[in-house]
C-alpha cells in the first residue's frame, strides 16, 4: 500500500518494533497526527481470548473522564413518564412506535445511540435487523435497556463508550480527539485498559493483553507498553 507524504513522515518518526511507555506513546501521537482537521484517537487492543467460545467474550461500556470529544446522538425509545424524563435529560431524539415504523420503513437512522425502557424491546425487536449490524441494538450489557432513562443519557453524553472484541480479538475504541493533548488521552487510554482488565474472563489463559496500539485516525499506529 501506498502512503502519502504525510504518512510516511510520521511513521519516520516512529522507532520500529518500539514498545513506548504510555507517556511517550501520547507524546508520539501529538507529534504524528497531523492532519488538518481534530483527528480522531483510537485504541486497538489484540486480547488473549477466543472470541468463538461464550465463556471468553469481553464486552463493556466505561465513562471516560475526558469524553470522546465527539457529539453523540441519542435515542429514547420509550412512553408515558420514561419519555418525559428522557427529553428532560437532553435526549436528541424521544418517541415509540412512530420512531420503530420509521426506522423500519425509511431506514432512518440518523442516530448515535439508542437507549429504550425494557417494556419497550418487544416492538423494538422489529428492527433488530436493522440496527444490529450497525451496532446500535440497545442490551443490558452496555446499559442502553434500562429503567434508568435518565442516567443512562447523562453517562452517554458525558463520554460513555462500549468496548467489545471482535472475531479477530481485538477490541477497537475511541478514546478522544487531538486536541485533547496527551495527558487527557493518556488518562481516558488508561482508564479503558483498567476496564478492560477488569473484565478479563476466568477462561482466558496465558497473556490477555497481547498487544496495545494508539493511532491517529489519518496516521499510523504507536506500540504502547501497558506492562511496565
């Protein structure tokens, strides 16, 4: 693959093979990313899991305390006094069945994230089709079904994001935006890999972080060494 100038000089300035401790990797990614508009800083974390086995799935959601730094979208599915109480708590989007025709029948989703009562999953199973693959289906395990309306936007505003492995185990999130500066992306980033941990499964054996890397969204990746 070919890279444009730009690229090819940050990833110059990165030592190959080079394991930074989480101070350098930030002060790294200051240095590479940039890209003319607030890029994007993720995370990709290669887990020592199977992800094909049900007792070695690692899925969670954490607030990070800086945000993502991105304006996130949210949709209430929900009636009567939950409704009231999610257009009170600054939901984007509130309504019911009106809101699941239309995502059926228009394909509407113009949406970041959809949280619903529990009452409300049967008529949302409708467009579960729809909204699974798009990763926007509400579960109890990233706290979107919940009779809690209100905190479960709040935490969404405030920078909640769910981290899942993937079928290749690795785990892909968002931890913040350039402008942030290091020491804020240096604490959302740790604050994800403590979740992580704690949420390693009883069945995975043998090293269960295998490999950390921090990347701009337009440049190459810095290897971080979370163990030392």
């Amino acid at each position: 693959m070919k890279h444009g100038k730009r690229y090819t000089a940050a990833a110059a300035a990165i030592e190959r093979g080079k394991m930074y401790d989480t101070n350098e990797a930030f002060g790294k990614i200051e240095e590479i990313a940039t890209a003319k508009f607030d890029e994007t800083i993720e995370a990709h974390i290669k887990l020592g899991v199977d992800p094909r086995q049900a007792d070695q799935q690692v899925r969670g959601t954490v607030v990070l305390p800086n945000g993502t730094g991105k304006a996130v979208r949210v949709l209430v599915i929900a009636k009567g006094d939950k409704a009231d109480i999610a257009q009170k708590a600054g939901a984007d989007i509130v309504g019911a069945e009106e809101i699941i025709a239309k995502i059926q029948n228009e394909n509407y989703l113009d949406f970041d994230v959809v949280i619903t009562s529990p009452d409300m999953m049967g008529q949302l199973g409708r467009v579960a089709r729809i909204l699974g693959p798009r990763g926007l289906m509400p579960s109890p395990k990233s706290g979107t079904i919940t009779q809690d309306i209100a905190k479960a936007i709040a935490d969404t505003k405030a920078g909640k994001v769910e981290y899942r492995v993937d079928k290749t185990s690795i785990v892909h999130c968002i931890i913040g935006k350039k402008s942030f500066g290091a020491d804020k992306l240096k604490e959302n980033f740790e604050t994800l890999i403590d979740a992580i941990v704690k949420a390693k499964p009883a069945a995975a054996k043998g090293t269960y972080l295998k490999s950390v890397y921090v990347t701009p969204a337009m440049g190459p990746g810095v290897k971080v060494n979370v163990r030392g």
